[in-house]
C-alpha cells in the first residue's frame, strides 16, 4: 500500500510507563503491531484474550531473528499492564505487549476487529507501510511472514528490491536465537555448515544436468 506519513502522536502504557510510537521501534527501522483483543467485554476476560488473538500469540516465533532483520514485533490491546502481565506470564509469551491509551486502534482500522500494521522509520519521520487483517491475521507469526509484509522484505540478495535496500546473502544471517550479535552477524559454525551444504547441493546438480 502506498506509505502513509504519521502525522500524529500516539501514547501507549509499557511496563516502565508511557511511550510514544517511535519509542515500539526500539531503535529499529520496521515496525510490527498487532492488535489483540484483550479488555473488558472481550470474552474470556480477565482470564483470556480474544480466541483468535491467543491463537496468534501463540504462534508467534522467537523474536530474535526478527530483531536481525532491523524489525521489532510488539502486541497491544486496552488492557491495563497489570492484566497483560499475568496473561503472558500465564501462557508463556514473550513478545512485548502494550497498552493503548488514545485513538491508535481507531485511527488505524484496528478499533473493533484485530489486525497488524505495519510502519517504518525514515529518520525523524514515521510512516505507516501496510494493513492486514481479517483472515490474513491467520497466516501471522512465523518469521519468514512478518517480514515479507515489511518494507524491506526479507533482505536477501534473491529479492527484487530498490537500490539502496539492505541485503545479505540468502541463509547466511541466519542464527541460532541466543547467537545473534551486533548487525546480526551469524555463527561462524553456521555460515561453514551452509556453506559445505550449498556446495553439496551444487554439485549433485551439476551431476544430474546432461
């Protein structure tokens, strides 16, 4: 969808207190927000969000090698800190969870269905990238799904992408999720094991090519 410039400001409530949009970023450049169904007249409150949003927190992978390709993931709803701290607590999920205390949900289409946006940092500027929701939610949660709705994709040099984008070599980031490091530089025990299995399926190739 066509990028669309932030104009206002947004405030939402975090473990350590009040927060702006930009602050979700994390001092990275995407952003990820889905908005779980987890309040007063949701079903299942206080004990449970939505269904379909729990479904999706559930399958939600390790955050870490979003974190790699410069993108954080967070979930918000209108629930206090409190409740959504024992929620996650409650059924194991790790991923940041804030509370909404203005227009955002109405602004960005999220106010009575849930739904992900997407939105990208251009220095000073915030702008809002794309919107998914309904039975598109369903397809959420793997790493490989986030990060083909972002922007800058999957950052590998196979994609079709503008001068400029960053890319890196396809496999090569990749990390075990306690591993990662600073530009996401993988495992020098993994880039050896790619290699050797890039080279062997190389070979056997060639061998079948008359």
């Amino acid at each position: 969808m066509p990028w669309m410039a932030v104009e206002k400001t947004y405030a939402f409530e975090g473990p350590a207190g009040r927060v702006s949009l930009d602050d979700l970023f994390a001092g990275r450049s995407q952003l990820i927000v889905y908005r779980a169904f987890y309040e007063p007249g949701v079903f299942g409150w206080p004990d449970h969000a939505c269904r379909g949003c729990s479904m999706v927190a559930d399958q939600v992978a390790h955050l870490a090698h979003l974190n790699a390709r410069d993108t954080t993931l967070v979930f918000v709803s209108r629930a206090p800190q409190a409740d959504i701290a024992r929620l996650k607590a409650r059924m194991g999920w790790r991923m940041p969870w804030l509370t909404i205390t203005d227009d955002f949900d109405a602004d960005f289409g999220v106010a009575e269905w849930h739904g992900t946006n997407v939105f990208y940092r251009d220095g000073g500027r915030v702008f809002r990238t794309y919107f998914i929701n309904n039975r598109g939610d369903e397809q959420m949660g793997g790493t490989w799904n986030y990060l083909d709705i972002t922007p800058l994709g999957r950052q590998e040099v196979w994609e079709d992408s503008p001068k400029g984008y960053p890319q890196t070599q396809t496999y090569k980031w990749w990390n075990w999720n306690d591993s990662y490091v600073e530009d996401a530089a993988p495992d020098q025990k993994w880039v050896e094991v790619s290699d050797a299995g890039e080279k062997a399926f190389r070979e056997q190739q060639a061998g079948k090519t008359p």
